[in-house]
C-alpha cells in the first residue's frame, strides 16, 4: 500500500539530512508502528506518506514515496485526501469548523458526499469514539484529550485507505487511548485499513502492532521487523519490555496480559523485598499533612529532608527556595471549596487541596475531568466562581502578574503558547526582564536543560521536547516556588522523560512544590510523592502514589499491573531490589 524507494530529506540550513535511504514497504492493512528517539524524523517519514512533505514543509525530497500507487511528490495532499487521513501531532492545527459535528462532516462534504452518507458515517464516528454528548460543543471548548479524538474522528469519516497519525494517544487518558486504539484495530481488522502511527507511549500501543519501524537515529536507515524482533535492539522500550528483559523472560512479552503470565517466579524473588513507600527519590520519613475533599484520602506523606542545592539552584544563584522542613501551617497553595464554572459548564466543585514545598503532586483524570482549570485557577488565569486560591498567601487572579511570576509559573499543554521571539536568545533576554533576573540566567538554565541549541536557532525549529524544555526554563527564570506543569511529557520519548524526571527531582529537593496535570500514568509512577484524581470536577481520590494508583485499573503503571498484589511501580524500583538481593 506506502512503498518507499531510496527516500531521503534535507531541510534547508541542517547539516545532515533528517532521513536518508529509507526503503520499505508497508502491507495494506495492517497497523505499522513507527518508534524511535525525538528528533530522529518520524514526523517528516509520516509526512512524506500525506504529501505534506514537501509541499508544505519545504525541504528537498529524493527518492519516490508511492501511496496505491500514488507518487506524493507529483500529487499535493488534496489529491490524496480521499486516499490518506492524517492526523498531526497538534490537533487545533487540524480544525476548519466552529463545532464537532461541522468538523466530522467537513471532510467528506470536500469529497461531495451524498447528504445521507454522511449523516451516518457522522453518526457511527461519534458513538465510537464517545463524541456523542460533545456533538454540538464548540471545539474551543473542549479539553486537549476531546479535541484529540475529534480530530482523529475528521479523517475517519471520510472512510480513507490509509491513515498516518502523528502521537494520536498523546493527549489522552487511558481509557481513552483505549477506546481510540480498539477503534483503530477494528478498521484495520474489519475493513483492510492500513495505518501508519508514530507513538511515544509504547505501553499503550506495541501490543496491537503488525510490525514495527525504528529509526534508530538522525539519518540512518530504519529497521522493521515483528514488534517483538524490533523491541530487544530499539533505544526505547516501554516498561513491560524493559522489565521482561530484566527478568530474562523469552519470549520478550509485549502486553501485562502476556507478562503476567511468566511473572511468578519474579513475584518470587521479589516476596521478601521491601517495596519503597513512594517514589521521587527523597527520604520517606516526616510529617503528615491532612488533605480533605470529597472521598479523598485523609492522610499523605512528604518529605522531611533535602538534597543539597543542585546545579540549577547554583544557576538561579540561590539556595533552597523554601523552607527545608514542610508543614501544614505553610503550605505553598492551598485550595478550599474551589468552584469553576465556564458558561453551562461546572468545570470544577468543591476542590479542596495544598501543596507543601518540595512536594510533587500528579493531577489525573479523564479528558475533561478539569485538570488543566485547575492549573489555570492556580496562576491566575481564571476566575474562581466559588471558594478560594491562595498561592504564597496572595489570590492569583486578583494579583498583578508581574508579582505572580516570582511565585508560580505554568508550562502548558502547548509549549509554543509562552515562545513570541525569533530566537532562542530572545527569548531568554525577555524571561530575564520579565522577572528581573541577572542577565544571562535564562541562558544558563536553556544550556542546562537543552545543551548544543544555540542562541540564534528559531523556537518553532525545535522538537516538541526541545520547546517544552525551553518553556521550562523560561519559567524557571523567575524561580516561582511553585511550579505548573499541564501533560509535560507530550512529544518526548523515554530517554527525554527521564531527564525531565531527574531535572523535577531536583527542582523538589530544593524546595520547589510541583503540581503535573497528566495522563501519563508512568511519569506519575516515577515522580509523583502524591495522586490527585479528579472526575467531573471533583476530587474523588488523594494519596500517596502507590496507595491511589495500584487499586486503580485505570491509573496503575504497566510494572504494578504485572506484580500485583505486590506494590511495585517501577523497574527502577524492581531493578534496585534485586541488585540488593543478589
């Protein structure tokens, strides 16, 4: 169905081309799971396939990239729309219409469809990817999650051949990712459709993969093969797969189902252990601190110690930003009986929570459950409509910003809302003004946290890790001691998620309180001292991380689902305790 002869792509100003030699071809119907490091051209591969590249992106294109026979070279994508559906990585790039049910219908009203062919297909899109009570909803609207699934909902409606989706989980809670992957199976099963997909969160998805494609680096040559065959020699490996090869199991399992199978004898091993109390990293032992709300848990733990000042605490000049020891008398927010509502929308009720410094909270929940309200309530971007927000004893919505910014700051869903300037300098002399830092300390924490990205490179020309990065940093300028961060690991694989972790566990050791609005139920895992989950605007769960995500189906990390009942939420953590053991 997509054959590639010999393709290679250079953009112009890059050193090296972003694909070079890449021949393959992809069988019709099946589902062809493209994998690989950030940066190494997987969305430049998938827009070769919808003629995106080059007619869009620029860049020179060699080789022929055939779609049923179609040279994407000769043909610009509106005369492959009725052959290829693409969904990109930002799904409010995608939309042409006001509202759900006029962007399912756009697509196939350009192709001319007979009205009553469409009205069904527009039918029959909603009720399988659970649109139907968002129908008539403004997009604009909607959460990240719901504005996902809508734009995977346009290209389906007009029935294409093939379908290429860039990061279509990404934005989405797990059940979903679930929904919208049983979706996919049942079109390539039921009716032939070939899709290409490049995904991050290969817990969620390299079970349901024909075959899988690596590109293992920038340039080189990919390599495709059976997901399995593939998985023992790729750079990035979900946690099954990590902790299947740390256990020696052959065959390498894929899916908890098939891992669960063979975990006994590690279940074994692993009887006498001690499982950690909570991960992040820091001491277990301290003070308690009540946190109430409806059907919360009464009771959470944080840390009573601290690490010494990291290299970033040097790079902001200063020490711990908190006190060292957090108590309830002083927490660095605190939320009481919190109220939001957004036109016929109650998007938040009765939300009761505090935050100690040095404590990172994870903020879960379906799409639209009012995670990123909540963020937004926090930094002052909205308006409470009942109860109170109080951020270092101020109200953020009714406290100048320029007074906020050295006491919260927020890393949204989309990195490239805080990045206005041309350059890379540019913006790090802005965030120094803005905050009234030292010049240059913007500069220092982007060299930290993004090294060899000089000061002349464009924002727009870095990878979706690269710009969330730079935001970070940009935030960080004016040293908030409480840090925001809405679906922070969108667009970054596992080597990238990791120095993420390890940069927040640094920024908690000094003191910094963190509050992450996520679906990424493995950062949680790895991160989070705490799990906040919320359901229709409410608190229905508040604990520890272990205590809240192993009972829950939903939320629980690939390594508690294969180990339970034992409480294990990482390899990390499975991997230290038989070090120990041996």
């Amino acid at each position: 169905m997509i054959r590639f002869e010999r393709v290679s792509v250079r953009y112009e100003g890059t050193e090296r081309p972003t694909l070079s030699g890449v021949d393959l071809t992809v069988p019709e119907g099946e589902l062809v799971l493209l994998v690989g490091p950030s940066g190494v051209g997987k969305s430049t591969l998938l827009g070769t396939v919808s003629g995106l590249v080059p007619h869009f992106t620029g860049g020179l294109l060699s080789g022929r990239v055939t779609v049923d026979g179609r040279d994407t070279r000769t043909h610009k994508p509106r005369e492959l729309a009725d052959l290829v559906g693409t969904v990109g990585q930002d799904p409010l790039a995608h939309f042409v219409t006001d509202t759900v049910e006029d962007e399912l219908a756009y697509g196939m009203e350009s192709l001319g469809l007979a009205p009553d062919v469409m009205r069904r297909r527009v039918e029959e899109t909603l009720d399988l990817l659970g649109l139907a009570e968002l129908r008539d909803r403004p997009i604009a609207t909607l959460s990240g999650g719901q504005q996902q699934r809508v734009a995977i909902g346009s290209v389906l409606t007009p029935h294409p051949k093939v379908l290429v989706l860039d990061e279509p989980t990404s934005a989405l809670d797990p059940a979903a990712a679930e929904e919208v992957l049983a979706v996919l199976q049942r079109l390539v099963h039921d009716l032939g459709t070939t899709v290409l997909m490049a995904e991050h969160r290969l817990e969620r998805v390299v079970q349901y993969a024909d075959q899988v494609v690596l590109l293992p680096a920038p340039g080189a040559p990919p390599v495709m093969g059976p997901p399995g065959g593939v998985m023992q020699v790729s750079p990035v490996r979900p946690p099954v797969v990590e902790l299947g090869l740390l256990a020696g199991w052959d065959p390498l399992p894929l899916s908890v189902r098939d891992a669960r199978r063979g975990a006994g004898g590690l279940r074994e091993r692993l009887a006498g252990a001690s499982v950690p109390a909570r991960t992040g990293g820091a001491p277990t032992s301290g003070p308690t601190v009540p946190a109430s709300g409806p059907g919360t848990t009464p009771v959470r733990e944080v840390a009573a110690e601290r690490s010494r000042p990291g290299r970033l605490a040097r790079l902001l000049g200063r020490g711990p930003a908190t006190p060292a020891t957090p108590s309830a008398a002083d927490p660095v927010t605190r939320v009481d009986g919190l109220g939001v509502r957004r036109g016929r929308v109650e998007a938040l009720r009765r939300v009761t929570l505090a935050v100690a410094p040095g404590e990172t909270v994870a903020l879960m929940g379906r799409n639209g459950a009012g995670k990123s309200t909540l963020l937004g309530a926090l930094v002052g971007m909205i308006e409470p409509t009942a109860g109170t927000v109080r951020v270092g004893g101020l109200a953020p919505a009714r406290t100048d910003p320029r007074a906020m910014v050295r006491r919260v700051g927020l890393v949204p869903q989309e990195p490239r809302d805080l990045l206005y300037a041309d350059t890379v300098a540019a913006e790090c002399a802005a965030a120094d003004r803005d905050a009234g830092a030292a010049e240059g300390t913007c500069r220092a924490l982007v060299s930290e946290l993004l090294p060899g990205v000089g000061d002349d490179t464009h924002p727009r020309d870095l990878s979706e890790g690269q710009r969330l990065a730079l935001a970070l940093a940009l935030v960080l300028t004016g040293r908030p001691p409480l840090l925001l961060l809405d679906e922070p690991t969108r667009g970054l694989d596992y080597a990238a998620k990791a120095r993420l972790v390890g940069v927040l566990r640094g920024l908690a050791a000094e003191g910094h309180a963190i509050v992450l609005a996520t679906h990424d139920v493995e950062l949680a895992a790895e991160l989070a001292h705490r799990v906040v989950i919320l359901a229709d605007g409410e608190v229905v769960a508040d604990g520890p991380t272990g205590r809240v995500v192993v009972s829950s189906p939903a939320f629980a990390p690939q390594t508690a689902k294969i180990l339970a009942p034992q409480e294990w939420l990482t390899v990390s953590q499975v991997r230290t305790a038989l070090e120990a053991g041996a």
